[in-house]
C-alpha cells in the first residue's frame, strides 16, 4: 500500500476511529484512551483497531499487527507519530500511564534481528505504558525503517479533513455487498445525481440515523471534505427544539455571523437559507422528522407543526435549481412531502433489517466467535432470525454476551434466554402448517432481557406504541387487534380484528372510513409489513418485535374490557 493510498484512507476515517489511530501514534494506554473517548470502554478501542488493521491491509498469521500498524505511518506519515491529543510521550514524560494495560497480545515483529530493541520497550509497549520518543525510533529501525524517515511533531493535529463525530455511525457498522453497503452506493449515486430530498424511513432502531451517516462519508468527496461549512444536521429527538427559525439562524450565524434583528424574522431567515442551499453544496440531514409533525385535517398524521419546514422542502423540490441536497430520516411518512410533481427529484428507501450475512459480520464486529465450526454461530442466528435482523436489538444482545457475567460465553447466554427464542420458532414452525391464530401466545422479545427491556422497549418501542395510540387510537387499537396472527393475512383479516375489537371495547360499528385510516395511519408509519404470498396476493404481517409488544397491549385492552364488565 503506497503512502497516497494510506492518505487517502486515513483522510476517510471516521472522527473516533481517526482519533483512536492518534492516540496509539503517540503511545497512549488503551485505558486512557477508553476513558477519554470510548466512553470508558476498552472494548470499543479494541474494535477500533480491528477496524484500523482491516482498513491499512496490517495482515500478521499471530494476530500480533499494533508494531506493523505504527511502523506503517512511521514511514508513510511521520508527522503523525507523537501527535495524539497534543500530548506526545518524551524524556519529561517517561511513564505517564505504568499502571494501566494496553490491548493486550501485541509483540513488535522484528524484521531485523541485528537492530537493538530493548526487551523492556517491548513489554512497556505491550503493558500499555509510555515509551521515550528514541524508543519509537529504536522500534521503527527494528521493522526496517531508517531513523531518518521518523519525524516527531508534538503540536501538529490534523483537523481540517477530520470526520465529525456521529451518533449512530460508528466501527459497528455493517453491511455486505448485497446489503447495506450497496444501499450505500445506490443511495449516494442518486444523490450525487438528481435526487436532492431522499427520504429514509422505517422502525424505530432499524438503523435510519447510521445510514443517513454512512451516506455522508460516502458523500465527503461531493462534499470537498469540508465538513464544517458543508455538513449541517438537524437532530428532533425528543425534547429538542424543533421550531424552523431556531434551526435556521444557528445554521446562517455559523455561516455568515450574527445578523440584524431584522434578518431573524422567519420570512428573512427563510429567504437567505433557500438562497444558501440552492447556491451551495450542502449536504443537510434531518434526524426524527417524525417529532415535527401534527394531525391532519382528516384526523390522519401528516400536517408540518411548524409551516416553514414544510415550505422548505417543497422550495428545495420545486426550485429551478439547488446545489444542495437533503437527506430526512424518520419513523413516519411525511405525506406532504411525497409530491409526484416533483418525483425526480426525491426518493423514499424504506429500511429493514440486516440480512444472515450481515448478522453475522455484526456478531464478529462486536468481537464474538462466530467461526462457522462452532455452535455459537448456530445459537446467534437463531436469536437474529427472530427478531429479523433489528440491528439495534442485535446490538444490546452482542453487549451484554461480551459483558459480565457471560464474558462472550454464547452457550451460556443462549441458556438463560432460549425458552423465549423457542416459543417464537414454535409459534412460527405452526403457522406455516396452518395455525395463524395465535391470541395466547406469550412472545417476549421485547422484554428478552433486563438490557433489551430497557434499551429496546422502554427507551424506543413503549415511546411508538404511546404516541400511536396518543395521536391515532384507531391504528392503535388495529395493531394491537391483528397481533392475534402469527404469520401475514390478507388485508380483510386484519380489518375484521379492528371491527370485532372496537365492537368489544365501544359496543358500535366500525365505520369504513376508520377502518381505512386506521389502516392507512399503520401504512405510514411502517408498523405493518406489506407482502406478497404464494397465491400472489398481498399480504399484511406485523415485525416479530412489533407483535411481541402488541400482543402485550392486545391483552390489557381485553383485560380493561372484562374489568368494565365486572363492575357493571
């Protein structure tokens, strides 16, 4: 790999992995490092140097590659070495870290027997502690570069070209060539062509956000890398401030300094941001889009909060000419948007779950043995199977196997959590024999585990279910109604749940118009999967995570009914 290569490469790293690669240049501890910008994890800069390894071609049979990775920019980007967090290792400063490990299994491959490298540099080396600045070059000379190719710049960092951190981005992403790294290079094609509003949507923890990310790395070149005046994102998560004007000046202050009270008026900042975005490569991504929108006049959900969003976008669509491009991610359609007039120029990806292949480059990812002659792989893509690839589900449960008290143990894991995964195969192995109705099923993937039950199901799904059922209880109550199936019907089943369900809990007709917007309502929000069976008729199913929390829901419903009835 030549040095214009390892640039290139090293300019394309994402902010945290760059960061790690500069802290190891400089000789700093993996604990260090973790506690610094690992969030205290030491797993997480493990993985980063796998990734780095994989990234800079450092192939050894010993899996001993941290020496070939630092001898590597020694000799291709020497102003690299003792750069770090501006805190290069030096004579002053001879054992800052002495009691703290290093990664642990990294031995210095000497490619010169006759060179000097002192045994106790090594084990420093490996141990994680410091090691002065003439033994990096002593160690550098060992690999078979000379001493007059290392440089040493304790002040010079980088930073122009550097990634911005994302939230969801990160060494964990995965995506094979059938799956979503060729998501990647469809979606960025059409982005570097006409399409400037692409639309992504899907369940929430699907993967939306690191998509829309990963897109953005793919998209650095179109954006001239420089990230500070052509990469603006707008996160509405909830409680976060999702008014247009808000969003807008801090964007226009960050570009053109503060402005005249006058230029702060909605209608100003509206004109001088259309004008920006169509006369500039900007690439904007818009997180949570589903926090900004309101009912509808025909008791639907659609409607812009706040009009000027609304009226941005469809100026971006409708303008003779934009440089800019829009990237929107969000739980639920934003129907307004969704304008065949302006069809060339946007376009909706709906998102779904990571595929065998990519489930298993997950579990490795995370650093399981996943090698295809053990039974944990087997046990893995069981648990992926049934909840279809969710990634973040897939995730948690990757964190909490290599955490305490399982330590990657995946035999011992799959043994506290299998009569949850067996009910889910036994359930779907009879509905393929003709057992659909499944109403006393006991599903409990949302609940499979303390971590899953509070990182899945309180923090993301209980938030969907209570929002559904806030904003459109007729869609809420047919989700919950059509839980009963185990395996997708036609649209008619599901539509005679909702009738027999509101009969129950209101003692009156459902009208077809609820009926349709109900359905409709579910449709948008991507909480029904739509699909065609072997009779080529279109089929409704719901996500075995989505049934696994409406079945809950369906049963306090039929609970609350026959408490009503007591007390009568």
């Amino acid at each position: 790999m030549d040095t214009k290569r390892i640039r290139e490469i090293f300019d394309t790293l994402p902010s945290k992995r760059q960061q790690v690669l500069l802290r190891v240049l400089a000789g700093e501890s993996k604990a260090k490092i973790a506690c610094d910008i690992c969030d205290g994890s030491t797993d997480a800069v493990q993985q980063n140097l796998r990734q780095l390894y994989r990234c800079f071609e450092i192939q050894d049979e010993r899996e001993r590659k941290l020496p070939g990775l630092i001898a590597l920019f020694a000799k291709s980007m020497p102003e690299l070495i003792g750069v770090g967090n501006s805190q290069g290792i030096n004579e002053s400063q001879p054992s800052v870290y002495d009691d703290e490990t290093w990664v642990g299994g990294e031995e210095p491959k000497i490619a010169n027997p006759s060179t000097s490298v002192d045994q106790s540099t090594v084990q420093r080396l490996e141990g994680g502690r410091a090691i002065r600045q003439d033994n990096f070059v002593a160690l550098y000379k060992g690999v078979g570069i000379d001493d007059s190719e290392v440089q040493v710049d304790n002040n010079l960092l980088p930073q122009t070209k550097a990634i911005p951190e994302f939230s969801q981005y990160d060494s964990f992403w995965v995506g094979g060539e059938e799956g979503r790294e060729k998501l990647v290079k469809q979606l960025s094609d059409r982005l570097r062509g006409s399409c400037r509003l692409l639309l992504i949507l899907g369940l929430t923890g699907i993967g939306k956000t690191a998509l829309a990310e990963r897109l953005a790395v793919e998209l650095q070149d179109w954006l001239q890398e420089d990230w500070k005046n052509r990469w603006r994102i707008a996160n509405f998560d909830k409680g976060k401030a999702t008014d247009f004007v808000s969003v807008a000046k801090n964007w226009l202050y960050e570009w053109y300094g503060e402005g005249s009270p006058e230029d702060n008026k909605p209608e100003r900042l509206f004109d001088k941001l259309v004008k920006h975005l169509r006369e500039n490569q900007v690439l904007v991504l818009i997180d949570s889009l589903e926090n900004l929108l309101k009912e509808n006049q025909e008791g639907g959900w659609g409607d812009f909060v706040d009009e000027w969003w609304e009226k941005l976008f469809l100026t971006v669509l409708s303008a003779e000419s934009c440089q800019s491009r829009l990237i929107i991610t969000s739980q639920d359609r934003p129907v307004n948007l969704v304008d065949f007039r302006y069809k060339n120029f946007w376009h909706q990806q709906i998102l779904y779950g990571l595929d065998e292949s990519e489930q298993v480059a997950l579990f490795k990812t995370t650093g399981l043995d996943i090698s295809p002659e053990l039974a944990n792989r087997l046990l893995l893509l069981r648990i992926g199977k049934a909840y279809k690839g969710h990634p973040l589900v897939l995730r948690v449960i990757s964190g909490e196997i290599k955490n305490e008290p399982f330590n990657g143990n995946v035999q011992a894991y799959w043994n506290d959590i299998c009569d949850k995964i067996k009910d889910v195969e036994k359930a779907l192995a009879e509905a393929e024999q003709g057992k659909v109705l499944g109403e006393k099923d006991e599903w409990e993937l949302h609940k499979l585990t303390r971590e899953v039950r509070y990182q899945v199901n309180k923090k993301r799904l209980q938030i969907v279910f209570d929002r559904l059922e806030k904003q459109v209880k007729d869609a809420y109550i047919l989700l919950c109604a059509a839980s009963v199936y185990r395996a997708p019907v036609q649209e008619e089943g599901w539509l005679m749940q909702l009738v027999n369900l509101v009969k129950r809990l209101e003692a009156q007709e459902c009208s077809e118009v609820r009926k349709d917007k109900a359905l409709e309502e579910l449709c948008n929000r991507y909480l029904l999967e739509e699909s065609v069976n072997h009779n080529n008729k279109r089929v409704l199913g719901q996500h075995n995570l989505v049934r696994s929390v409406a079945l809950e829901h369906y049963k306090k419903l039929v609970q609350t009914l026959k408490h009503e009835v007591k007390s009568l």
